[in-house]
C-alpha cells in the first residue's frame, strides 16, 4: 500500500511539474498568461490546467479571422505574445477601424470595431501588453494619425485623433510601450516623437530629427534611457538611418546606416 502510494505522489508531483515548466515559458508571468476571453473555456478548469496550455500549439492550418467584406484584411498589424494575438485592420466595406482578438493561438477569435468613420484603419501600428492595447493609425480621408487605447481587451475603446499645432501628423507611425509611457512616432516632416504617460489622454512632443527629408517608415524601440529610431529618407534616395537618444529624448544624433541601393523603406528595429 505504502508502495503504491509513493508511486501516485510521484505521479502527481511529475505532472505537476511538467505543467509549471510549461506555464513558466509563457512570455508573460504565468498568472498573465491566459487574460479573460469573452469565451474562454480553460477558465472553468483549475487553474493549473488552463496556465499549462500556454505553450499548446494547434495543427498548422488556416483561419479565416474576420469576413464577409470588401478588403475587411487591409492595412493589417499584428501584435502576439503567448497564445495571444492581437491584429488591427481596416475594413473599407464599412470604412471602420477594427480589432481581432484570439487567447487560444488563432482557433478562435472575437473581432470588434475600434472606431468607424470615412477612410479609418490605415497604416495601423498595434503593441498590446495583457488586456491593453494600443493602436496607432491613419485617416485617409484628412491625413491624420488617430490613437485608439482599451484597457479590457478590445471590448471597449478611447479614441483621440493626434493633432496640434505644435506638429503635424500624416502617413505611417510607429508605437511601442514601456511601463506607464506609450511612445509613438510621425512620419511627416522629420522625425517626431510623441509620449505619453496617461494611456493617450495627453501628450508631450519631441523633434529627434528637423530634416524634413527623412522620417518615412518609421520603427522605434526603447530600452531604458536609449531610444532608438529607425527611419528612411523620403523622395528618391531612400537611404537608411538611425535616429538616437541616449538620454531619454534630451539630446539626438542622426546616423546614416546605408546610403546606396535604395535600403531604407520599410525598416525594423530590435534590441
């Protein structure tokens, strides 16, 4: 009896562990890694079954996300961590801003509209961080970037559109996120940096770069006080450049990377 006894709490104690290994590879702390699906099943079971299904990976296959419509795909963005996916998109059959969410690494999705109006959705940038999320995008009708935050996983959005006189917005952005500081950057008329540290509701601005020739497609990353923003030289050129800070915005250098072969469009950056 003692035998069989110890066999079962060796058992229990291997499988036990087999499920924290797989919960603790999850991108985000295990207690984040499965956030409240409007339908999320694995809730209802104990949590240590539903944390261990963050590294599950189904059959690879196709999965129509959002239809029927004209182009509903278009001007897509995709942010994922763990077994989420984030992905905002315009849809000009109704000329809307909207968002697709899935917890379960795409077999199932829960879509909804972010904002509607002419010509929204364009050239969307998305970063989410568990719940939240955030989305940077173009009108096409008046050539203004707009910003979109929810704080519940889409179910509900804030909308601004980012424009002052103090600077000009048009074209592609870029968004990322560091604690309690969303940085996004313009595309028009040099390099501009906007942050702001009450999810969007106000915002500070910075020129990293006053060449009005450069700034087109824009990538940022942030990693402490250094900030570094990849970009490409507008008009025929094309060239690549990095635009720096190495402390937090208050001095910038430009820096040309490559000046030949027309490198500079669409560029990425990592750290």
């Amino acid at each position: 009896m003692k035998a069989q006894t110890r066999i079962f709490v060796s058992i229990a104690i291997l499988v036990f562990g087999v499920l924290l290994h797989l919960a603790a590879n999850c991108g985000y702390p295990p207690t984040n890694c499965r956030s409240d699906d409007f339908n999320c099943v694995e809730r209802a079971l104990p949590a240590i079954i539903w944390l261990s299904t963050c590294n599950y990976v189904p059959p690879c296959q196709n999965q129509t996300v959002d239809a029927p419509g004209f182009n509903v795909g278009r001007q897509t963005s995709l942010f994922a961590n763990c077994q989420r996916i984030n992905i905002a998109h315009a849809n000009p059959s109704n000329a809307a801003l909207r968002f697709a969410r899935s917890n379960d690494a795409g077999m199932t999705w829960y879509i909804s509209d972010v904002e509607v109006g002419a010509d929204l959705g364009y050239d969307s940038e998305i970063f989410a961080r568990g719940d939240e999320i955030f989305i940077v995008h173009n009108d096409a009708d008046d050539l203004n970037n707009r910003f979109a935050y929810s704080s519940d996983a889409g179910r509900t959005w804030s909308t601004s559109q980012l424009n002052d006189p103090a600077f000009d917005t048009s074209g592609e952005a870029a968004i990322t996120v560091i604690g309690n500081e969303v940085y996004i950057v313009l595309s028009y008329l040099g390099v501009q940096l906007l942050y702001s540290q009450d999810q969007g509701q106000s915002w500070s601005v910075i020129e990293a770069e006053g060449d009005n020739s450069k700034g087109a497609d824009p990538s940022i990353v942030v990693d402490g006080d250094r900030i570094f923003i990849a970009h490409q030289e507008q008009g025929i050129a094309q060239d690549l450049f990095v635009t720096r800070s190495l402390n937090r915005g208050s001095t910038w250098e430009t820096i040309a990377v490559q000046t030949t072969d027309d490198v500079g469009a669409f560029s990425s950056i990592v750290m």
